[in-house]
C-alpha cells in the first residue's frame, strides 16, 4: 500500500472512531434510563459492526457522511451535557475568589506591634 492510501485508511479509522463516540453521546441524550441506554448502545455498536469489513476507501466514505447526515438528523434539541462542563448546569457556578481580597491564615494569632 501506498503512502496517501494508508494516510486516507487512518483518517477514515479516526472519523469512525468519532462518529461512533458522538452517536453514543446521542444516545444518551435520548435514553434516560441506563437499561434503555445499554439496548439502544448495543443495537447503535451492531450497525457500525455491521460494515466493519469493508475495505473499500470511496464506500468508507460515503458511510461516513451517511452516518454524519444521520447524526445530524438523530441530533437532540437539548442534548444532555456534564454538569461541569462547559454549557453544564454547574460550570463556574462557585467562580475563583477575586484577588484583590486577602485572606488571613493566622487569624487570632496575629502579632501587633
């Protein structure tokens, strides 16, 4: 194999690899429950499962950007974030203390002169 085909086979392998990811993430967002979760995560591993063999770099390509379309149309309007995260509900919810406030570690033990 040439240089440019391997090239191509691994950013097709890394574009898998992140289509699966953010299909679980979908996943997620729509299945609440974990048992619903873990059957819709099962049937969403068998699809991509189901084209694993395929060696074909135009046809990897054009299941990609069926799968991207098809995320695309699946995609939650509210889509479940991390609390923390960014956009989460708890992200900077206790901000970093200013700096110009200074704290007294000694309290009640400091020396007057």
């Amino acid at each position: 194999m040439s240089s440019p085909i391997i090239a191509r086979r691994l950013e097709q392998q890394a574009k898998v690899r992140l289509l699966y990811r953010r299909a679980l993430k979908t996943v997620q967002s729509w299945a609440v429950h974990r048992d619903t979760f873990y059957n819709e995560a099962m049937k969403t591993r068998a699809e991509f499962e189901q084209h694993k063999n395929v060696t074909n770099l135009d046809l990897v390509d054009r299941l990609l950007d069926r799968g991207e379309a098809r995320l695309r149309e699946k995609a939650h309007p509210d889509p479940y974030i991390i609390p923390w995260a960014v956009g989460g509900s708890k992200y900077q919810r206790n901000p970093p203390v200013p700096t110009n406030i200074s704290f007294s570690y000694d309290f009640g033990k400091e020396t007057y002169t």
